[in-house]
C-alpha cells in the first residue's frame, strides 16, 4: 500500500497558520476594545471601521484554518485572546492616533506571516493574508487623511461629527460593509 506523501512544507507552514490564527484571536479582541472606546469618544464611523476590521481578522483566521485542514490534514484552533490594552482612550485625537499605530503593528505582523509562508512554499496560504494586509493598509491610508483634517480643525467636534456621521460618512459606509458581513444593529 502507497501511503500519502507529507507536504515538505508542513512543519514551517503549520505553526505560521497557528500563529495567525491565534493573532487573528488577539486583533479581533482589540479592534472591539478599541471599537468601543471609538464609540464612547463620539469616532462612530471609526468604531464601526474597527468591528469591520476585526470580523475581516476572524474571516481571515477562518480561511486558513480550512486551509490548513485541507492542505495539511491537521486541525488548529485559535488561542485565547490575551489581554488587550485600550486604556487612555480618552479623546478623538488620541484615539485616533491609537486606531492608526494599532493597524500599523497589524499591518506589519500579518505581513510578516504572510512572508514568511511565501519562504515555506505556500503562496497560496499566504494570499488571503495578504488580502487582509492590503485592506488594512487601504484603511490607514483614510485614517491618515481623516487625521490630517481633523487636526486642521483642532480636533473641532462639529467638524469631526459631520465627517463620522453625515452624508456620505464613515459610519454610513461601514454600515453596509458590516451588513454585507451579515451584521446588523438592531433598528
């Protein structure tokens, strides 16, 4: 009898699927944090871009978890989420600031698990991964801009409101983001 043949790559892919999965874990738990002292500080769209940032976290843990059931006959699960720091939420601006260094510390760690999967022969693992790096990147690109102008106005509450809150707004355009999640607030 033939028996199957073990992927070459399998003890470097695996514990990086691990790895992500349970990182998946730790930024799920700190974009809701963060979502909710958004929330409180008056940035809505900036706490419903961060539970759309975290439910993309969980998606993203989800497919290579599959993947690497599939690809590697192994099963992982995520570890628990270790505590997340969100203290000193106090103010839009530093709130903001905290939104922006956070997903670049994200950004720059799933790329690094991205690239090194690339290195373990297995692109195909690493794309969704860096799906999710180019995602994060659109959005702190918005959030600079967004920064940038709030600082112009000094952080003004009626300038920031009606740019979280109006018209085409951030809060509006999360909104059908979340709900093409299949989230919905209740109405």
């Amino acid at each position: 009898m033939t028996s199957l043949i073990t992927p070459p790559n399998k003890t470097v892919i695996v514990p990086l699927v691990q790895e992500s999965l349970d990182f998946s874990t730790q930024v799920f738990d700190v974009l809701s944090k963060g979502a909710m002292y958004s929330h409180d500080v008056g940035l809505q769209g900036e706490k419903r871009r961060l539970r759309y940032l975290g439910r993309e976290a969980i998606m993203l843990g989800e497919k290579l978890q599959h993947g690497a059931r599939d690809i590697y006959a192994c099963m992982l699960w995520p570890a628990k989420a270790k505590h997340s720091d969100v203290n000193g939420l106090t103010t839009m601006e530093n709130t903001m600031i905290w939104i922006i260094n956070k997903l670049w510390q994200i950004h720059d760690e799933y790329h690094r698990i991205a690239n090194e999967m690339v290195v373990g022969r297995n692109r195909t693992l690493s794309i969704c991964v860096y799906n999710y790096c180019n995602c994060i990147m659109k959005e702190i690109a918005a959030l600079q801009r967004n920064h940038e102008g709030y600082s112009r106005a000094s952080y003004d509450w009626h300038h920031v409101s009606r740019h979280q809150e109006t018209e085409f707004n951030i809060h509006d355009h999360f909104e059908d983001k979340e709900e093409g999640q299949g989230y919905s607030d209740h109405k």
